[in-house]
C-alpha cells in the first residue's frame, strides 16, 4: 500500500462503525473474507457472489468505502451521491478513464471517457441516431430477429439461452440497424468485448486492441463506400474539437467502440436476469402473459434490480469532499450505479422486485452528461425479447441440477442460463 493510500485511509470517517447497527471489520470478514467497508475489491470474486447484500450493507453503513487495491480507490453508492457527482464532471472527471487501476495499453473508449466540451461535441451529433423515433423504427427489424433466434430451438424444448439468444439479440440489433456491420463477424465481437472486460486482468488490453482493430477495419473500410445515411456516416466525418482541431482517427474509432460495448457488453445480464426470474416466478410471469401492457413497466424495474454496469470510475480534479470523506485532487471514486438504484432513501422497499411499481427511479443507464446513449435501444431489445419469448414459449423454467452463472467486474454479466419447456 502506499504513502498516499496510507493517507487516504487515515482521512476516511470510522462511518461505518459510526452508525447504529454496523458490522464490525471481523463480522464483515468473517461473512465476505474482507472488510468490505474499508478494504474492498469489486473484482474479489465473494463480492459477485454476493452482489445485492454487499450493496445493500454498503447503503445502510457506508456511503462511502474505501478500496486498497493498487492505487486504491473510493466507493461512492447512495443516491444522492451518485447523482451530485454523475452531473459534477468539473469536479469528477471522466478524462482518465472508467477503469480503476488502469490495465496498461488499455485503448479509451469515447465519448465515455472524456468530458465536455469535446463528450458534448461528439454526443450533440450521435444522440439524434438514438432518439425515440429512430430507435422506434427498429422495432420491426429487431422482432423479426427474436423470432428468427427463438425458430432455431424452439421444436428441441430447451436451450441454453445465453449462447442462443442473449448474446445474440443484442448484437443483431446494434449492427443491423446502427453500424452495419455483418453479423456474421458478431461472435468475434463479443468474445473480444467480454474478455476485454472479465478476462484476466493482464490480457484484457490486448481484446480491447483486437475489437479497435476490428473497427479500424471496418471503419477505413467504410471510408471507401457510398455513404450510408447512418450513425457509421456520422462518425466518420467527426467532430471539431475546442481548439479548432478535428477529431483525430484514433478517437472516432474510440467512438465506435464504446458503441459496441455499451450495445452488446451490457444487456446481456439483464435479458439472462429476466428470463431467469420469470422461469422461477411463474405468477409474475403469468401476469405479464395476462397483461402486456405491464412489460413496458417491467423493463424498467428489471434494470433496477437487474443492473448491467455495477459502477463507473471518475478522478477528482481538486480536494473535495463526499459524504463527510474527504479525498484529494487526482483521487479515482467510483460511482456506484447499481447501488444507487437499490437506495432506499429514494426507492420505496428497494430489496423486492415489483414490476406493478408505478414510479421506478434506477441509474442503471447513469446520470449527467455520460448518461447511456442507447438506453433507448436497450429498453426495445429488452422489451421486445420479453413479448416474443411469452408469446412463443409462455411455459418454462429452469433445466433441473442448473443454475445461471455470472461474471462480475465494473459490469455484470451472465455466462449460462439453461432453460426447458
């Protein structure tokens, strides 16, 4: 640990042991095999597997840990927090990056990872190929496709729905209706897009260089077609920056990548969750048979609960203070979204999964200006999968002697889920 991390860790408030009812550091270790409040680790494998009671502990005790892993790190989760320091990008820069001890060659993917004005200038021009209408106009397209996967297993009466539809959907919808890119390249795209984010540690800059090079192909490929009238159209005649420079290569490629991670590395976990919930819920499941007008509902309360990116990391760009914990000018704080939307400061009986809640407040897609561009698209694939998968297959559950299996980091996914009917 280091001289700055030995400071960092003197500064921290006993918060948590200042409150009624805490666990103390043996209790805590005695349950997660770490103090989780004042050494903890998002990568420890303990803390996916015990993802909603590590959160909900950390809301009632902690709003703000402490990790000491590297250079160390903070961890923000309640709501309030989260949303004063998701709008306060002056303060809690994206510019170094969303990762936590950076692996070394990791390639940035943008505009997630730089702040205005060049996010601005690059979000002013992407959001119009994710807004409502347009996203609207996918629709047909991305039913068809659901159809299409659930066709290829439906006469077997099981399938393993991660590798058969889950991976899938997303995937179809983003190339299709948003890059263009052939599906028939998809499975190198998410192999490289999952080991860049759960792989060992030390091989995941060399995925992610893999999937810019991928883009970089296809991108210097696209340069010599006939423009398209898509987002690919738009990224390729980039943006001016501040200082009357354009955008250069490198960062319209970075823009294409964060399209792919945030269109195939995310609603993996929340479609897998979905169909693991209602396969082992039936009344819910029977409800949303009964009432489809409900699923638009649903989807929102599945993210809350469901939630993709576990959290987002900032640097501090002067001496501030969080929560009653102070932290200093270069200090990286990660925000917690998925806590954030189990807060039950804002959330009424946060713990139980409600999809008659009539107000679903999550940040599941994160707030202020990184807010997700594709929350649009994200919401109808989700939507849509739900609608064909009951109306197809109203009856199933879980393939007896299994259960889902998941892999955690700065997102969450899932691996397997194995169904039957």
């Amino acid at each position: 640990m280091s001289d700055h991390d030995d400071e960092l860790v003197s500064q921290r408030p006993d918060a948590a042991k200042s409150e009624p009812g805490a666990p103390s550091a043996e209790e805590l270790k005695a349950r997660f095999g770490r103090d989780i409040f004042d050494d903890f680790d998002f990568k420890d494998p303990r803390f996916g597997d015990h993802l909603t009671e590590v959160m909900d502990l950390h809301l009632s005790h902690c709003p703000v840990a402490r990790s000491r892993v590297g250079k160390g790190y903070w961890w923000v989760s309640r709501n309030a927090d989260i949303r004063r320091l998701g709008q306060d990008w002056k303060t809690f820069s994206s510019a170094q990056g969303y990762i936590p001890n950076r692996p070394e060659g990791m390639p940035y993917i943008l505009p997630v990872e730089m702040d205005p004005p060049r996010q601005t200038a690059w979000r002013s021009v992407l959001n119009p190929w994710m807004a409502p209408d347009v996203v609207a106009s996918f629709e047909p397209r991305v039913r068809a496709d659901a159809n299409e996967l659930i066709d290829r297993f439906i006469d077997r009466g099981e399938c393993e729905y991660i590798a058969e539809f889950g991976s899938i959907l997303p995937g179809w919808a983003l190339f299709k209706c948003v890059l263009g890119v052939p599906v028939d390249v998809l499975g190198e795209f998410v192999h490289n897009t999952e080991r860049s984010l759960y792989g060992p540690t030390e091989a995941r800059a060399g995925y992610a260089q893999r999937l810019f090079e991928m883009l970089d192909e296809y991108l210097q490929q696209r340069r010599t077609l006939p423009p398209r009238g898509d987002m690919v159209d738009t990224i390729l005649k980039g943006v001016t920056y501040e200082n009357g420079e354009p955008a250069p290569w490198l960062d319209q490629v970075g823009i294409a990548a964060d399209m792919v991670y945030g269109g195939i590395g995310t609603t993996i976990y929340v479609l897998g969750s979905v169909l693991h919930y209602l396969a082992t819920h039936p009344v819910e499941r029977q409800m949303l048979i009964d009432r489809p007008d409900l699923v638009t509902n649903a989807v929102e309360e599945f993210v809350r609960v469901f939630p993709p990116v576990i959290g987002l990391a900032r640097h501090c760009t002067r001496d501030v203070e969080v929560s009653g914990t102070p932290m200093k000018k270069g200090d990286c704080v990660v925000l917690a979204y998925s806590a954030s939307s189990r807060d039950p400061r804002v959330v009424e009986d946060p713990t139980r999964i409600d999809i008659t809640r009539q107000s679903v407040l999550h940040s599941a897609f994160g707030v202020g200006p990184h807010r997700c561009i594709g929350s649009n698209l994200a919401r109808l694939e989700m939507r849509v999968a739900i609608e064909e998968w009951l109306r197809r297959i109203p009856q199933f559950r879980m393939k007896p002697g299994t259960e889902p299996s998941y892999e955690t980091d700065l997102l969450r996914s899932m691996v397997s889920l194995h169904l039957v009917w």
